[in-house]
C-alpha cells in the first residue's frame, strides 16, 4: 500500500519551495528556473533543456527553431493530443500523416519512408501515452534523408528507449509540465532538451521576444516563459518521478495480469521499452457500452483520443482523403483506465471486477 505520509511530506516540501520564490520575490527566469533545467537536463542526459510555458509552445518553438515554415512538410501522426499537428500547421508548414502500429500505438516506421518528398524538412514521433516509439529506425530514415527528429515526449516523462530516456535520442525533444502528467506543475508549463548548443540558445531568445539582451530583439520571438513558482515545484516533484513511474508500473502489472484474463486488449511493452503509463488504455470493440457500464458504477474513465487530428473539423479541409486505417479503428475501442501512484489499490481492483462482470453480461 503507499504510504500516505510519504505524500503529506512531499506536499509540505513543495510548499516550502513556493514560499521561498514568495520571499526571494523573482518570478520570471529566476534560479528556480534555471536549476530546474539543469537538473532535468542532468536527469534526461542531455546538454541543453530550455523551459517554456507549455508543452504545445515546446513543440511550436521546436520546429520553429529549426527554420521549418511555409511550403515544408513534416511527418508525423494524428492519433495524438492536436498540439503535435498545431505546432507544424502554426509555423505555415504542412503535416504529413503516417499510420500508428497496432499494439504500441507509435507511429509505424514501415511507412514513414514512403511518406518522404523533396519537401520534408522533420519526423515527430510521439512517444505515446508513456511507451516509446522505435527511434533507431527513425533516426537512421532521418540521417539518410536529412532530416531532423523532434520527440514528441509530453506524456512519457522517464520512459526509456533501449537505456535511453526518451527526448535525449532525436534533435530535440519536447516535454509537457501540464498538471496530470507524470511530471506535473501546478499549472502550465513545457520544456525543450537537446545536445544542440545553437538550437538551445535560439530557443532561448525564441521563448523570450527574441532578445539575448533585454530591449534588443534579433529576430520575432514570443512570449513563452516557465515561472519561478512552476520550476520551484517541478524540481521537488522531479526527485520522485522515477518513483511515482515505478508505482504507475506496479499498477500496470496488476492490470495487465487480470485484464489478459479477460476480452480485453491490454498495453504492451517492446524489448526496447519502459513503459512509464501515463496513461493505461485498453481496447474492446464495445468500448462505449463499456465505459457507460463503469460510469454507472462510479469508475470513471477517458478516451484518448476520440476523433484523429486528420479527422478533426479544424483539418478536414485539408487532408480530405487521407485513410489511417488503424488510426481510425483503434479510435473507436481505446478507453483509459484510472492509473495514478496514489490510486488504493483495492479501486483498482474493483476496476477489474467490475470490467470482468460487464464481459460476463456481454455477448460480443
């Protein structure tokens, strides 16, 4: 069972970080800051980590920072939260859309090579719900054709990729801070890592009006800054991430083992994996009668994600004929299922019963 006190120190500690940004008085791009960066660079086994105020302006600043616009192309996917598609489509360039694999949810790297023009600049694999996608294929795709890699790791803080943890494989890599994340702020917040020392030191400037000196801008930046407060709690929460990853799995294998029992199709886990489990998503073919069954019986659950980005109204009018076929079918079966390190296990394993006795009632 995990310890409830343990918790109540972990709360008292971030609170006592709070109340020193109080007292020092610096909110903005203050030693919180930049210690949290270099520890989280520490931690990723990086060079360089840059913060920024969100996980969708880490990945807007990322393709902005390698030059990438109008009349470009990058490819990635569409079954994703929609800041991975909006960060190409905000800087004028184009998404280019590859299937995901059936079992991980990654995208394929079978495909992504046929999917390569005279115009693609990037790749953005998003290591998805916590499981990495396969970056050594895509790596080896990316140096063949020159092209850059962005990692798309907001929801797989910690995940590993063959020893590796993910963002520090590709050119850049991007983290989300958003409160139910693995590694979470009590607010907004994002980051951008790389070995890259030019890169980082443009999104440096790109994140702060596009200034290395205060009043003197070299080019059009943004406004896109952690604050003192956010980096204050992300550095205590930090120190129990591997932690709080490690109960998630604890939680993951209790519901792989009675799940796999059961009609259900339940994560996997590649040789080359750790699984972090931002998320815990489940397949069924009568998913919505599923998820009305547990509602009903106070077990709420999610889906992640619903409609495909190429599916959505904001894109429809541009990728009218693309066909993701495993995409759009795993769209109308995926659930998530309640995952956190502070969940009491026996609700997880009411979970379990609760789905056993739907299956039991159901004829598929």
């Amino acid at each position: 069972m995990i310890e409830f006190v343990r918790i109540k120190d972990e709360l008292i500690e971030i609170e006592k970080a709070i109340q020193g940004v109080i007292k020092r008085g610096w909110f903005i791009l203050g030693e919180e800051v930049e210690n949290f960066e270099r520890e989280f660079a520490h931690y990723l086994g990086v060079k360089y980590a840059v913060s920024v105020n969100s996980g969708s302006d880490a990945l807007y600043l990322a393709v902005k920072a390698l030059g990438i616009g109008p009349g470009d192309e990058v490819i990635t996917v569409a079954h994703t939260f929609i800041s991975t598609v909006d960060a190409i489509t905000r800087n004028g360039a184009t998404p280019v859309f590859v299937d995901i694999e059936p079992d991980t949810y990654c995208i394929d790297v079978t495909q992504i090579e046929e999917k390569i023009t005279d115009r693609t600049k990037a790749i953005i694999p998003v290591h998805l719900y916590g499981h990495p996608a396969d970056m050594d294929p895509i790596m080896e795709i990316a140096k063949r054709y020159n092209l850059y890699v962005i990692e798309d790791a907001c929801q797989a803080h910690g995940a590993e990729y063959k020893g590796k943890k993910v963002g520090s494989v590709g050119h850049l890599g991007c983290f989300s801070f958003y409160p139910v994340k693995n590694l979470g702020a009590y607010g907004d917040g994002g980051m951008v890592v790389t070995n890259n020392e030019e890169l980082a030191e443009r999104i440096k400037m790109l994140r702060n009006y596009g200034q290395k000196k205060k009043y003197f801008h070299e080019f059009i930046g943004i406004n896109s800054r952690l604050d003192e407060i956010q980096a204050a709690v992300l550095r205590v929460k930090l120190k129990y991430l591997d932690e709080w990853n490690n109960k998630r799995r604890e939680i993951a294998t209790l519901y792989n083992r009675a799940l796999k029992r059961l009609n259900v199709v339940t994560p996997v886990e590649r040789d080359y994996a750790k699984h972090v489990y931002h998320l815990y998503v489940i397949r069924h073919e009568n998913r919505d009668k599923l998820q009305r069954y547990l509602l009903e019986r106070g077990i709420q659950t999610q889906i992640h994600y619903p409609v495909p980005v190429h599916k959505q109204k904001a894109y429809l009018e541009r990728h009218l004929q693309i066909k993701l076929t495993v995409t759009e079918r795993i769209c109308g079966e995926i659930v998530s299922l309640p995952i956190y390190p502070w969940i009491n296990l026996e609700d997880v394993r009411v979970v379990i019963d609760t789905i056993n006795s739907f299956l039991s009632q159901t004829k598929v």
